[in-house]
C-alpha cells in the first residue's frame, strides 16, 4: 500500500458560513467586506467576482472595516507577528496604506 500526505494536502472548499468572522457592510449598502478563515473578501450585492485582499497565504486577516469614501477596507494583519492596521482599494485589491512600525498592541475594533 502507497501512504501519502496528497488528501492532507488537497485544496478544501467548505461552508463560509461556518467560518465566517467578521463583516462590513459598504456605507451605500451594494458591496460586503468579510474575513473567513483569516482571509479577506469584497463581495458586490449581485453580480461579480469575489475579490480577495491581502496576501493568498502566511499573513491572517480580521475586522474589516469600510472606510467612508466607500473605496477603500481597512483591514488588522498579523504580518510579521505583528498587528498592523492596513488599508486596500476595494476595485484592485491593492494595498494602498500600511501603518508599520507601530504597536498598536491588540486591536479590538476599527472607527
């Protein structure tokens, strides 16, 4: 018999729903920012593609939060070990802004 890591290793699609985090709600209501699995997403009301933010793997993601031009989510990472409040275009999925070198200790909610 061959044993081998391969299922361990497999990509693995599960209900969202269960892994949901955190949401943020666009301020004129067509868009959704969410964290799932560490991950960051936007999400159009109807129609488009789901758009990930942030790095694909290694860095998590939480407290999304809208910002009120209604282009931008600011978003916590953990990069580095280190929380680090970070800022990414909703259209492109560029980061825009990071706020790096200072210890903003635990972040518990974005304003």
């Amino acid at each position: 018999a061959y044993h081998s890591a391969r299922p361990e290793r497999a990509r693995k699609f599960v209900s969202a729903e269960r892994y949901l985090e955190g949401t943020s709600l666009h301020p004129h209501g067509n868009h959704l920012g969410i964290t799932a699995r560490g991950q960051a997403f936007v999400f159009e009301r109807a129609q488009g593609a789901v758009l990930q933010l942030g790095a694909r793997e290694g860095v998590r993601y939480r407290l999304p939060t809208w910002l009120a031009d209604g282009l931008h989510v600011a978003l916590i990472s953990d990069v580095g070990g280190i929380e680090t409040l970070e800022v990414y275009d909703a259209k492109t999925s560029e980061r825009t802004y990071a706020f790096e070198g200072f210890d903003l200790g635990r972040v518990q909610d974005i304003y």
